[in-house]
C-alpha cells in the first residue's frame, strides 16, 4: 500500500494565485445522479481526486459506461447488469450510498452495502431508508447490505416525508429518487447547502420538476423518465476556503480563482472578523492580512451556518491569534482528532466534549505529525507551512481524496512542499 507523506519545509508566507476546483460534495452525487438518465450524460468540473475514481469504478461495477477524460465525466447508462455496490468500494468512501436511491428509483432495486462508521462519527444512514420506506420501499438489512425494492409496478411512490435532522447527503439521495417517483414528493428540513442545490438544478437540466430548490422544503414531482444533460460542477467552497485560511495565518494574500463568494459567507464573515481584508469579484476572492489573526468564536451548523468541513482550517488560524479563541463542533461528534495534531506542533488547545478551547501561540513549530481525516489534514499542512524547520506529515491519502493537486496548488501559493512516496 502506498502511503505518502508530505515534508514540508515551514516559515512560508502563503501569498499567490490559485485556481479552485469543482466541489467533491457537489461531484459526488452528480456522478450518482447520471445514473438516472435515459440518455447519456456529460459532467464538466469534476476534480481528479480518489473519492471520484471510486465512485466512478462503482457505477462502472454495475456494466454502466462512464468514464474520466480530464475534467470531463461521460455516461452511459444504456447497459447496466446489476444494482449492486459491494462493501469494498462502500466502505473507503461514505458517500457510496448515493447510488441507492438513483438505482432503487430508476430500476426498482439495489443492494448496497451499509457504509460503516468512518473517524469523524458513527454516521449512520438511518434518514435516508427512513425516506425510501416512506415511499413505499422494502428496506431490509443483511449481511450488511442494505437490500432495497421498489413497490409492486416498481415505482416508488411520492410522499410527504420530513427529516428529523438537517442530512445533506440524506436530502441528496430522496430528492434523487423523489426525481423519478409516482406522484409528488414533498420534502421538509431539507439540507440548504451549496452542493444539494447543484444537484437539484442538474435533477431540473434532466427534467426532473423541482420547485423550493434552496430552501427548507422542496417538492418534487416525478416523471416518468430523466434525460442524459451537460452540467458543470459548482466551485469547491471549502477548498476555497481552505487556501485563504493561508494568507490569515502568514500575514499572506491569497487570490482563489474561479470560484464564487456568495457560497462562502459564512466563513468569509468570520475571516474578517479575524482582521482579513477581503475583496471579491464575479469569480474570485482574495484575503489579504496584515497583523495576527484576532481570536473568534464559532459553532459549527448546517448551511448558511459555519460549515464542519472549515472547522480544523479555522481553528488552525486561531491556533496563531492574538487571544483564545471558542469552537463548537455541533455536526460531527468525533471532529477533534487533529487537536492532538496541532499541539504538538506548538498549539495549545483543550478540548471538552463539542467545545474546543483554543489559546493562541506567537507560532507554530515543527514536529512530525499524522493526518486523521481529510479536512484535518488540511489543519496540519497550513500550520506545517507556518512553523519553523521541517515537518513531516505522515497519511496523507486523506487529503488526496479531496483536494485535486494539492502540492502544486500549495507550491504556487509559495509553500515548500515534497511528496514523498513511500511504498510499504
Ligand atoms: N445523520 C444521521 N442519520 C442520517 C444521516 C445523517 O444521524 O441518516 C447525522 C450524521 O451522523 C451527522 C449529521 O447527521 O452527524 C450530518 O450528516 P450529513 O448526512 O449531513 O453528512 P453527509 O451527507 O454524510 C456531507 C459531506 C461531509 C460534510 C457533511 C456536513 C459529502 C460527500 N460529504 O456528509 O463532507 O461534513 O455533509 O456538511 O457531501 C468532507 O468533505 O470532509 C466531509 C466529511
């Protein structure tokens, strides 16, 4: 198994131009999506990053032609010989669940494994089956599987349904086989973030009826058939984010291209609450920073709140503010692990329950340190690229699911960054 590490060479002022990528959030369900098209189906935007490969080496499972050329995704659904998503692939990557409700409703079954805990939470998908039944679905559970049918006609039938809590992966897979339901489908405490709307307004490009896109409650009117459409994958806010949160820390300026503003408020907000300049066009934003971050409090919460996935980017700038600094984790209950990270490299943070107590430090310094999960490996390289000397950051597969070309990206905002591939 290869399991790289990054060795990065601190005291970096993160300063440059960088060009963000489609959304892995938004790409995922996109690339479930296609399977409900009659007709083939062209994505544009998709990132290259291992969470897509897996995906698409999912559908591809199922005799279903997709393929990668560049940013580009085509698919083909006209030969499909099975409905199954085996445990393999479902357990390195969650949102592998977004293939049930595009298959159940297009084709009347699936069977896909139940996708297991992973390290920031339990996670379960208890929402999503709770959905399927209400719509008529046999759900059964198996051997791990969860095993799902169609009611006799092999149509799932629209419903009036409301989510206990706020899921976006959740609301992604009803609205997907709402899409393709007998009847309409009214949906409340609906998800509201960026990537649900993306894929509600690809649902619209292949005909789906979708009114309240947006918004808390959606209804969905099924049709009979989806059509193959070409889309374009909306901007990654939280990579966006993440490179910005590179110039607060380094008294840097940071210009993310191709990317959009309003998907970010919330951490756009919080950033010049911090002391960042921030300008922004039709298509990119710049942070600029003078003096040392000033410490914020912040709660994490669905969208328009502070989004979870900003959470150890944000909380390793007010590792370095001038005072302490309140985080509440109220999403996740294991989104902590690269506390432990950020001490030892020089942080000083305590953690208690959902409440993360952060005193800042003049500095960071180098240490080895281990990435736990995606965005906390983030955490670890920005304030490795902050800290004096060498650090060694060791499993870093974890950031190469999500952020597409991340050494170069790194490289042209000025951070001294080496891959090292070491092949157990
Ligand atoms: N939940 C349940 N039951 C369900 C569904 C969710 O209890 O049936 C709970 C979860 O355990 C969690 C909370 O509800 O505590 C929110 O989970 P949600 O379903 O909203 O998350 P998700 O769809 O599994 C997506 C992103 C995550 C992001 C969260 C929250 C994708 C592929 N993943 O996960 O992204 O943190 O929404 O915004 O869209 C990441 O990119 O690093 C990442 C983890």
């Amino acid at each position: 198994m290869f399991m790289d590490q990054f060795l990065i060479t601190g005291s970096s002022r993160i300063a440059g131009e960088v060009t963000i990528s489609g959304a892995k959030n938004a790409a995922l369900p996109l690339l479930a999506a296609m399977i409900l098209a009659e007709t083939p189906t062209t994505l544009h935007n998709v990132p290259s990053l291992q969470d897509v490969r897996t995906l698409i080496e999912l559908i591809g499972g199922m005799g279903i032609h997709i393929q990668k050329q560049d940013d580009t995704v085509t698919c083909d659904t006209k030969n499909i010989d099975n409905f199954y998503a085996p445990y393999d692939l479902v357990k390195t990557m969650r949102a592998s669940i977004l293939v049930l409700g595009p298959l159940l409703a297009r084709f009347g079954e699936a069977e896909v494994s139940l996708p297991g805990g992973c390290a920031i939470g339990s996670r379960p998908v208890d929402q999503h089956l709770k959905a399927f039944e209400a719509m008529g679905a046999e759900i059964s559970v198996e051997n791990g599987y969860v095993k799902a049918r169609a009611p006799k006609g092999g149509r799932l039938l629209g419903c009036h349904f409301s989510f206990d809590m706020i899921t976006v992966g959740g609301t992604e897979n009803v609205i997907m086989a709402a899409a393709l339901a007998k009847g309409t489908t009214v949906l409340g405490n609906c998800a509201l973030e960026p990537e649900v709307v993306d894929l509600a307004n690809m649902l619209v490009a292949m005909g789906a009826k979708i009114s309240g896109i947006g918004t808390a409650t959606m209804t969905i009117e099924g049709v009979e058939r989806l059509h193959g459409c070409e889309y374009s994958v909306v901007a990654d806010r939280i990579e966006t984010g993440s490179y910005l949160a590179g110039a607060l820390m380094t008294r840097g300026d940071v210009l993310t291209k191709k990317t959009t503003a309003s998907l970010l408020h919330p951490v756009l907000e919080k950033f010049e609450a911090m002391g960042a300049i921030i300008t922004t066009g039709d298509d990119w934003i710049r942070a600029q920073m003078k003096g040392r971050p000033k410490p914020v409090d912040i709660r994490t919460q669905p969208h328009p709140g502070f989004p979870t996935d900003m959470q150890a980017q944000l909380m390793a700038i007010c590792c370095l503010a001038d005072g302490t600094s309140t985080i509440i984790e109220n999403i996740f209950e294991n989104r902590y692990m690269h506390v432990p990270e950020l001490n030892r490299l020089g942080a000083s943070i305590q953690v208690d329950g959902h409440t993360a107590v952060v005193k800042g430090v003049e500095k960071f310094t180098a240490a080895p340190v281990m990435a736990t999960d995606l965005r906390a490996s983030m955490s670890l390289v920005m304030a490795a690229a902050t800290a004096e000397g060498d650090s060694l950051i060791d499993r870093i597969y974890h950031i190469d699911r999500g952020y597409e070309d991340v050494e170069n990206k790194l490289r042209a905002l000025g951070v001294t960054i080496e891959r090292i591939n070491t092949n157990d």
